[in-house]
C-alpha cells in the first residue's frame, strides 16, 4: 500500500509539473535596438598623440586606438596592459579576496535554497516507532480477554503526506528560487567584475600619483639649486633680500604638496593590500607609466548583446523575474487547496508480532481547504506582490539605461581624453622648452627672478595635468571594459579548475552561464 501510494504521488507529481501555473509568465525583455551608443559610438577610431616630442611626453599611453565593433572581450582583459606585475596582482586579488569569497558562499546558499524549493514536488514521508505501557481502568473497563490490566503497544508506522500542486503555487516558487539563485550568480559576476576592475584602477591611480610625486620632486630639486645660486648672488650684492625670499618661498610652496601626494601613495598602497587580501604592512608591487601599456585595440560589444553581458542588467533582470513569480505564489495561495496523506503502520504487544499478519493498520485521507475569512491578508500579500513585480521592471529599465549610459560616457571620454592628452604633451613639451630657456637667460641676468618663477610654476602646472591625461586614457580603457561586462564569459568550463572562482569544494562553475 505504502509503495502504491507513493509511485502514485510521485506521478501526480510529474503530470501537475507540465501542467500550467497561475500567474503571469515571464517573457525575456527585448534588447536594445540599433548597432551604435548614440553620437559617442559613431567613430572607429580614436586618435593617439602626433609628433615625436610629445609622442615622448606621453610614452605609451599615446597611442592611436581603434573600436573593433562585434569583437569579443578576453576574459582575462588586464592582460592587455601587458604588465606581468599587473597580472600577478590581479590573480593574488582573485585567490585571497574575501568579498569575491563571500559572493561564492551566498551563490552556494542560494543555489541549496532553490533545491529545497523543489523538493515540494514530492510527497514527504516520515517515519515513527512509538512504544507505549498502557493501564486500563478496572472500573470503567471491561477485563481484558488476558484478565490483563497492564499491557504493551508498539506502534510503527510511517506519515505519506504529498500536497497536489493544481495551481502552481510550488512551481512558481521553485521558479522564484531558481531567479535568486541566477541572481545571486549574476551579483558573483559583478563582484568580480568589481574586483578587477578596481585592482588596475588602483595600479593606474599608483602611477600616476607615483609620476606626479618624482614631477614635483624634480622642481623642488631645481628650486633648491636656485635658492642656493640666490643666495650666494646675495651675498655677493648682485640679488637682493626679496629675490631670495621669493625663491624661498616658491620653493617652500611646492615642498608643501610634497606631503599630501606622499599621504595618496600610502594610501593607495593599503587600497591595493586591501583588495588582494592582505594587511596594510604588507609589501605591494609598485606601478609606473611605463610599465602599463594602452591597448590599441578595443573590443566593443553591440547593444544587443550587452544585456547578456553586464552582470547588473542581468540580475536586475534575475529580480523581475522572481518577481514575477512570486505573483503566482500569492494567486495559489488564495484558491483551494487539496492535501492527500496516509499513516501506514503495524502495532503489537511485540516487537515480534509486528511481522505476524492481521497487526498492520492504515489510515488514507484527504483534505480540501479553502481560505474563507483572513481580513484581506492573502488579497493585500497578491496587491503586495504585483507591485513588487512592477518595481522589479522599472528597476531593469533603469539598469538598462544606466548601462547605456555608462558605455556612451566612456566613447566620448576615450575621445576627448585623448585630445586632452595630446594637447597636455604638446603643452608640458613647450613648458619644458620654456623653462629651458629661462634658466640660461637668469643665469646671464637676461630675465627677472619673477619671470623664471612663473616658467617653473608654469612647468610644474604642465607636467602634472600630462600625468593626469596619462592615467585618464589608462582609466578610460578599463571603465570600456568594465562598461560592457568584462568577458566573464569566455571562462570556459574546461578552464574551472585553473581559475580562482572553481571551488573544488562547492564543484560550481560559478562564473559560467
């Protein structure tokens, strides 16, 4: 009877699943139209520094770089810098970064939660052996065919129970469980988009800081050696009291941003030992303009694919989803609803008997429930969710636009940031002409002190905007690849195990579509 019942159930089971479910059904959002990201994605081409003096300036982050529309991104884009320091640090981030660790966890709990939701499919059985010793009265009892009052039961038997799933009220919540779990992978993407991402940002923002401090250094140097020369000048009465004041006090201004810079480049060396995991006394690699080289050749995925890719979209598009389904779990919940179950059993004096025939006993039931009275409950939790499943689609579109957004801010900063690079060499090379020439006519008397002192400034201004323009391109480059999703998906199964996201462990291709 036991066995009858539960192949029964089962197949009940398999046949409700095909069936339909209440609620509305979930249709993939269409992707954007159109191959371009507005007037930003029209070029193919984004020029590079021209001329020998400031191709110099610029070093390699003055080169030309073309859109290779419909080309895939790498997985591992950081090696396009081609810098093995760079690789190694954005490996260590991968092994030893607790978020990306933490993302990993919540994916497995997420995908255990969505297999306890399915479980609801089948019939739950539980056993029980209950053993009692029992007294029955002399006064309100006849006696016993053993003249017996004390006797003993063994009571063994197992509970069948297995709710029908006619409205798909447990399929819709296996298909929510299954949306948060796709989330929940989505948000690990993300995380390690994140991650990366902001491991050569931080390398980037090192260098330039780096190349700004040995700037400033080498002015403050010059200015020393003028303050000296001013000095002895004064003694011999050729300057006077104010030409050297006017040294010193240029010179002292520029010592003065000395600290600060020095404070960002400590600071950055804990940012970096923070996202690769380690405590800030730790030693880091440090980074330099001319280890980073800018890729001439970008990548760019057309619109309709970049919803596939950027992790964000996909898992606001994850959340509508569940939302979706969640809607069909409140409609289940107000309709009737039917519980089959049966308590097979044996029960004897022994535990010996139980085997005897003619001790076993069984009970088969069903029982239909219709909520009748709930002051609005079930109908504000169904209103509750239809307006968390409209929520969860303006929420998408806005994601959506965002990401477009993103990807048409950084064609156009890719551009002018390249503009703003040559015209940043071209002035720091004029600058460095300039300042050239005033010190040999201050040597010979040819030009005042105030003159030399705006040459210098003038330089200094010079140098640090080219260090800025420098790391802009660098950092264009990675928000292109962070803006359109990283290449996540070129970590191929076959490659699990050699990449820090495979969890020998979990055993889940966590990055995988």
């Amino acid at each position: 009877m036991m066995r009858r019942f539960f192949m029964t159930g089962c197949a009940l089971s398999v046949l409700l699943q095909a069936g339909c479910a209440v609620g509305p059904d979930f249709r993939k959002p269409m992707a954007p139209a159109g191959e371009q990201y507005g007037q930003a994605g029209r070029s193919s081409h984004v020029a590079g520094v021209t001329g020998e003096a400031e191709q110099a300036a610029s070093g390699r982050q003055g080169v030309g770089q073309v859109f290779h529309v419909g080309q895939d991104i790498p997985a591992q884009w950081w090696r396009l810098f081609h810098s093995e320091a760079l690789n190694a640090l954005v490996q260590k981030a991968l092994d030893n970064n607790p978020s990306l660790e933490s993302a990993r966890d919540a994916l497995s709990a997420a995908q255990q939660n969505k297999l306890a939701q399915q479980s609801a499919f089948y019939p739950s059985i539980s056993g029980s052996f209950n053993p009692t010793r029992n007294k029955t009265s002399r006064t309100y009892s006849p006696v016993p065919n053993n003249n017996s009052w004390l006797y003993t039961v063994h009571t063994a038997q197992l509970n069948i129970s297995y709710v029908p799933d006619f409205w798909g009220g447990v399929r819709r919540g296996a298909e929510a469980a299954k949306a948060l779990r796709n989330a929940q992978r989505d948000q690990l993407r993300a995380v390690y988009l994140t991650l990366t991402s902001s491991v050569v940002q931080a390398a980037i923002d090192y260098a330039a800081i780096k190349a700004q401090i040995e700037t400033t250094r080498s002015l403050v140097t010059l200015q020393r050696d003028l303050l000296e020369s001013a000095r002895m000048q004064e003694k011999a009465g050729e300057f006077s009291r104010n030409d050297v004041a006017l040294q010193h006090t240029a010179l002292a201004q520029n010592e003065a941003t000395l600290a600060p810079l020095q404070k960002q480049l400590e600071q950055q060396k804990h940012l970096i030992a923070a996202l690769v995991g380690d405590s800030p006394d730790v030693p880091q690699p440090e980074f330099t303009f001319d280890e980073l080289t800018l890729p001439a050749d970008l990548p760019v995925s057309v619109p309709a694919r970049l919803i596939e890719q950027r992790p964000d979209i996909r898992t606001a598009q994850d959340n509508w989803h569940a939302a979706c389904a969640q809607v069909g779990v409140a409609v289940a919940n107000r309709l009737p609803n039917i519980e089959l179950g049966a308590t097979p059993g044996f029960a004897a004096a022994s535990i010996a008997k139980m085997a005897a025939p003619g001790y076993g006993q069984w009970q088969i039931a069903a029982m239909v429930t219709q909520p009748l009275f709930d002051a609005g409950l079930l109908r504000h939790q169904e209103n509750a969710a239809r307006a968390a499943y409209d929520q969860a689609a303006s929420e998408y579109r806005s994601t959506l636009i965002t990401a477009l957004q993103d990807v048409a801010d950084t064609f156009t900063a890719l551009r002018l940031d390249a503009t703003t690079l040559a015209d940043n060499a071209e002035a720091a090379t004029a600058a460095g002409e300039s300042l050239k020439i005033s010190l040999a006519q201050y040597k010979y008397g040819a030009i005042s002190q105030i003159v030399l002192l705006n040459a210098q400034q003038a330089h200094l201004e010079t140098e640090l905007a080219l260090a800025q323009s420098r790391a802009d391109r660098l950092s264009d480059t990675v928000a292109l690849f962070q803006a359109l999703g990283g290449g996540w998906w070129n970590n191929h199964e076959s490659d699990a195990p050699h990449h820090p996201s495979w969890h020998p462990d979990k055993g889940l291709s966590v990055l995988l579509p």
